[in-house]
C-alpha cells in the first residue's frame, strides 16, 4: 500500500510536470489524449520496475560478494585485475545467480520426455539447476570465471529475458569491484 500510494503520487506528479524520463512517458496521454495505461497497470508497472531491479540486483551483488569471499584468490584476483568483472559477473550469474526458479502456467497441454504437462498446470522452470546442468558445463559445481561458452539462466531467458540485465551487470561490477579494492583483508566469519 506504501508503494501504490507512492507511485499514485508521483505519476500524478509526472502527469502535471512531465520530464524526460520512464514514467513520464507511461503516464503521458497519447496523441488522441488516451491514456496508455489505466492507472491500475501503470502504478503496478512502475512498482515492478522499483522493486524487481532492485531486489535482483542486491541477490547478485550479495551472492557475488559471499562467493568471492568462498573464494579469495578470485577476490584477490579481481582486486589485481578490475577488467575480469566482466567474465567473473557472468559466472556468478550461473553459479549463484539471483533468482533460481520461475513458476508458469501451461496454455496447452505439453508433451516432455514422454509425460504430459496438462493445460493450466502450474510448472516451475529451475533456473538454477539448469546452470548446474553437468551435460551443458564442464565441473558445474566449480566456480570458474575463465569458463568459455557460459550461456546461463541468470536473467531468465527467450521472451521472459530481464528487461534491466544490462543495468543489473554493471552495477554488480561497479559494487564488487569497489567492494574488492576499498575492503582491507576481507574474510567469512
């Protein structure tokens, strides 16, 4: 409710002063002076957006960081040498990634390894163990950032891909690698 009422002020807020920015242009009318959207999505959008980039991103920087700690000659590594962020965010991705599993609903029936997933059955895609799928990567179970043909799961896939993954992946990379230079002997307790 705190949220909603949040967002219901400020899209009244972009509506009477619009700027250049997401939300401005959501709640905008257009051309004809339709709104885009009823209120209802639009609050319910905007919510999603505040609250799926956020979370996401803190699980990864989170995960990355206890890993690393698992890990410290990746840290050290990375302390040394800033440019792997790039190679060291998509491991974490599949080996920690942020979010492990989806849940959907089948719009028909589905045939899979000889069973049938009947239509309006609830199915639950696991993301995470997909990334530890030992017929796809090499020593699933290692973390290895140098790890060559690393298609993971870690912002979903096809039409459901994460819309904020560019956003996601740089700030995992400016917090871990801040974290890896400012942090003096870092440890797990």
């Amino acid at each position: 409710e705190a949220i909603s009422s949040y967002m219901r002020n400020l899209i009244r807020e972009k509506r009477r002063c619009p700027q250049d920015d997401m939300l401005s242009g959501l709640a905008a009318e257009d051309s004809t002076g339709r709104r885009r959207m009823s209120d209802f999505d639009l609050i319910s959008t905007a919510a999603l957006l505040l609250v799926a980039g956020h979370e996401t991103t803190v699980n990864l920087i989170t995960n990355g960081m206890l890993t690393l700690l698992r890990q410290p000659e990746e840290l050290a590594r990375l302390k040394n040498d800033p440019e792997r962020a790039p190679r060291l965010i998509e491991e974490l991705l599949r080996f920690e990634p942020p979010v492990h599993f989806r849940t959907r609903i089948a719009l028909s029936d589905i045939e899979i390894g000889g069973e049938i997933i009947p239509k309006g059955a609830a199915v639950v895609l696991l993301f995470a163990a997909a990334n530890r799928d030992p017929t796809r990567f090499v020593e699933p179970q290692r973390f290895d950032p140098d790890r060559e043909d690393n298609q993971h799961f870690g912002f979903g896939g096809g039409l459901h891909y994460c819309i904020g993954a560019p956003l996601a992946r740089m700030e995992a990379e400016i917090a871990l690698v801040t974290l890896c230079r400012r942090l003096v002997n870092p440890r797990l307790a």
